[in-house]
C-alpha cells in the first residue's frame, strides 16, 4: 500500500476497504523496516549480478532467447529534506515487440517497435552505483542473451558513459523528443518563436533529421551562425549537439530494423514514480526514500510477490 498511495492514504484505504485500524505512523514504521529487509534482499541480487564472468566474457546469442531487448534511462526531480530538489536516475529494461500500430499523421497501420514487460530500478544519487543497477536488472532479464539490444536516452553525458560502461555492444538512441525539442530551438533562434517561418523551417529540417542527416544539420546552422550574429551562439550549441550525436540519430535506419526510437517506456516510469515522491507537500528524508524505492519499484515492474518472498520471514508458531 504504502509502495502505491501516501501513507495517510493506505491508513483509509485499510480502514474503509480492510477493516483494519492503522495509524499512518504505524504504517510508517513497517514501511521502513520491511524497506530496509528489500534493500538488503536489492543489494545481494546486485552483488549477484555484478559477479563474474565480467560483461566481457558473456556471448550474446548463447541461451534460447532471441527477442531483442532495451534499456533506457533518464532522471526525475524528487524533493528531499534539506537538500531541495534532487535527481532520481531512473532505468527501465525492456523487451521490443513490433506490431502494427495507427500512424498519428496518417491514420495508416506501420509495422513499429513497442517497449513491453517494463521492469524500473531508481537510484538517488550519483551515475556509477546506479549503472551496476541497470546492469543488475538487465542481467536478470537475460539482457546479455537477447538477439539485439538498444539503449534509449537524452543528451545528458551520464546516459552515454554508463551505456558505454555497461552495454557498450548495443546500438544507441537519443529520444526523437529531445532531438525535435533541439531543431525547434534552432527554427525559433533562426525566425523567432511561434512563426511561421520557424515552424516551416522546422518541417523542412526534421525530415533531415529523421533520414538520418543530423551531421549535415550541424553544418548548415554552423553556416547559419555565421551569418546570424544575434543567433550565433544558441546555433551553435544546437550544431555541436547534433555534431557530438549524429551516430545516435539514425531514426529511420532504425525504426526499419524494428528498434523504438523514443524514451516514453522511461519516462512513463520517471512518471510514476514523481506521482509517489512527489505530491503536494511531500518532504522525504534520504534514508526513507531510499527505503522505498525498491518497493516503488518492484509495484511498477509487476513483481511485488517476487519481491516479497525474498524479503519476508515468517515468524515462528
């Protein structure tokens, strides 16, 4: 309850559905307890992942598994108690499945790849322990067997250091959101914002984009720099993301190869776990949201139970 709702809210949940009379410090309190027995039970399934034979050593291909696999990341802002607004790094691995699916533009049914059988890990704190977290739950998931892997993310440099650590044989994506979400600021530096000019020169370009032409991109607005003096600088970041990019925007090579080409299987999880940690008013202690988390988690990725047999001891009659 306590993994899914505010703790006030799983006392009247008790109450009014169960029958059962639980303070919300009560509830509190077994929260914190249980929670410290499944990062302990997290821990250990860490420790066991991380073993050897080093990723290295591992031969795709090798078990029955041919189903191709992703793993993406990003972050969410939760609020901690003296701290502010911290970064949760949020990972989700993911099995592809393509079927056919309604384009938005065109009504018309195209074969595209879809992340199903999400499962989410959620560290707060620095990029290395959370990596040998990912790498933990993609090896659970039989990541290192899979026929074909990808790794889904934005431009942060910490996505692209651990995917180069950890999955460095996958094929890389930065999010078609974050790309578009760079060439609109490119138009609106070029035409202002909202006009018509920016909007027609944003079509024109994200066709570019999406062929798979982020390194002629680059170019063009550093030539547009040089002839926009008042737009010069903002061009400039623009061209060098897409420069420092290009071998991870090739969208269209990779949507024919069955690959997802956004992070929404990632996001959706930064998602649920903000509606969990960060409600109105919510302060958390570090150690009581650490705690939590791995419950959060394991609700989000539909093995509770799992979770719940590894942590729980049954007293003795």
């Amino acid at each position: 309850m306590s993994g899914l709702v505010a703790f006030e809210h799983a006392e009247e949940i008790l109450s009014q559905l169960g029958q059962v009379s639980m303070s919300d410090s009560t509830i509190w309190r077994h929260t914190d307890a249980w929670g410290t027995r499944c990062q302990a039970v997290e821990a250990a399934q860490c420790a066991i992942a991380t073993a050897l034979p080093p990723r290295g050593e591992i031969v795709r291909g090798e078990s029955r598994q041919r189903t191709d696999m992703g793993v993406a990341m990003d972050g969410a802002m939760v609020p901690i108690r003296k701290e502010g607004w911290k970064e949760l790094k949020t990972g989700c691995v993911f099995e592809i499945e393509v079927r056919l699916t309604p384009d938005k533009a065109s009504g018309e049914l195209l074969e595209l790849a879809h992340a199903v059988r999400n499962s989410y890990v959620a560290h707060l704190g620095g990029p290395e322990a959370f990596g040998q977290q990912v790498w933990s739950e993609a090896r659970r998931r039989q990541f290192a067997q899979a026929h074909d892997t990808i790794v889904v993310g934005d431009g942060a440099v910490w996505v692209w250091n651990l995917a180069r650590e950890h999955f460095y044989d996958s094929r890389q994506v930065v999010d078609w959101y974050h790309a578009t979400q760079h060439l609109s600021g490119a138009a609106q530096a070029l035409h202002g914002e909202g006009t018509p000019a920016a909007q027609q020169w944003f079509k024109q370009h994200e066709t570019m984009l999406f062929q798979g032409h982020a390194n002629r991109l680059a170019v063009q607005l550093r030539a547009e720099a040089a002839v926009h003096p008042a737009a010069a600088e903002v061009l400039r970041r623009e061209a060098g993301y897409f420069a420092d990019h290009q071998r991870r925007m090739q969208y269209m090579e990779l949507r024919e190869d069955g690959f997802p080409i956004g992070s929404g299987m990632v996001e959706s999880g930064c998602k649920q776990f903000r509606q969990r940690f960060s409600g109105p008013g919510m302060q958390w202690s570090r150690p009581g949201i650490e705690r939590l988390l791995p419950i959060r988690a394991a609700i989000m990725s539909h093995r509770f139970d799992q979770l719940w047999k590894s942590t729980h001891t049954s007293p003795l009659n």
